[in-house]
C-alpha cells in the first residue's frame, strides 16, 4: 500500500504503475488463497483507464518490481513515488505514515 493515499482511491499512475503495477482485480473481488487474508477487506477501485484495482481495507495494492535483499522481506520501502508498506491481515500498514 502507498502510505498518504486515499482509502478506495489511487494517484500511481504513469511511471509510478510502471515501477510499481496496480495489482489487477475483478468484481467481485477474487478470493485469496491466502488464509491470513480477511475476505470481507478485500474490495477493488476503479483507475483512470477503466481497469479495477485490488484494495484491502481501502489500500489499493501494487506489485514490488525490485525484489528486496535476501532474508527478511522490507516491509517498508520509500523511493521517489512515497512511501510504501505491507499491510498488517487486519488491514493496516505495517508502518504508520512519517515512520
């Protein structure tokens, strides 16, 4: 999730989608094969170009192009788009924002 966006909307776009790709959803949202998942936080928004994008708990979620150091995912990257975090199963960033 990209910490300072609005719950339910995105504002990646261009290069920034580029570096970090929208992940792609359905409506209904699609169930997650994940068990930590919560289903009743899944939900999509609509991007600019008329595709959906998945949200959990209202974060749109992207894909990570660079893939971070061996051991340990980082759950908390800052690049020239912001801030981003992994969420937490109960929906918040692992990070809260200014950290």
């Amino acid at each position: 999730a990209r910490l300072g966006d609005v719950k339910g909307a995105t504002s990646c776009y261009d290069t920034c989608a580029v570096e970090w790709p929208p992940v792609p959803g359905t409506d209904p949202p699609a169930e997650s094969a994940e068990p930590a998942v919560q289903p009743d936080l899944l939900g999509t928004l609509l991007r600019r170009d008329g595709r959906l994008q998945v949200t959990y708990a209202g974060h749109a979620l992207y894909f990570r192009q660079s893939s971070p150091a061996a051991g340990t995912p980082e759950r908390v990257v800052t690049d020239r788009h912001g801030t981003w975090s992994l969420l937490f199963p109960h929906g918040e960033p692992m990070a809260a924002p200014g950290q």
